[in-house]
C-alpha cells in the first residue's frame, strides 16, 4: 500500500517543473521544498519499502517451507475448511435464537 502511494505520488509530480513548490509531511511537521529536492527523498523511501516488503515475503516463504517440512516429519495432517465450516454453522444456529421477553401485561 505504502510503496503504491508513493509510486502515485512520483508519478503525480515527475512531470512537474523541478523549482515548483511542494509540501512533504517530515515526522508530523509538513515541510515546503522544492519538487527537486523531494523527488530523491520519495524515491528512496520507495525503494526501502519494496526491500522490505521482499525481504518479508522471502521470511514468509522460508516459514512456510519450515511448517511443512515440520508437518511432514512428524506426519501432522491439518484439517482443512470443511470441519471449520460445520462449527461455523452450529455457532450461527446457536445465535440465531430468538430474544426472551417479559410479560405481555408488563409493570406498572
């Protein structure tokens, strides 16, 4: 999401004159520059976003691959959607149940 804004964002001003004015938020405080000196700055936040956001997905992938070696090794079988789905049910069939109320007379 982050490394799609900023993506938008240079894509908004790239076109721009260079000595046009701009506003950047810096820690809370919105900041004028100039789109020159901004452009740099934007462009580097973008490219440590997507490092990390592949650094992440490389972490994940290792995890997973962990998980099923683990599964296997100790012959582990997961079940899947369809045990889930009957408790989804029951639960929803043990809410659906109707509100208790008084008397009709009530009190006075």
């Amino acid at each position: 999401m982050d490394a799609s804004e900023h993506s938008l964002v240079i894509s908004a001003i790239q076109p721009l004159d260079p000595s046009r004015r701009c506003y950047r938020m810096i820690g809370g405080v919105l900041v004028e520059r100039t789109i020159k000196e901004v452009m740099p700055a934007v462009q580097r936040n973008k490219e440590g976003i997507e490092e990390v956001i592949a650094r992440l997905n490389e972490a994940l992938e290792k995890k997973k691959k962990e998980i099923s070696d683990f599964e296997a090794k100790y012959k582990i079988k997961i079940r899947k959607e369809q045990g889930e789905e009957k408790d989804d049910s029951a639960r929803k069939e043990g809410t659906a149940q109707g509100v208790l109320v008084g008397p009709a007379g009530g009190s006075e």
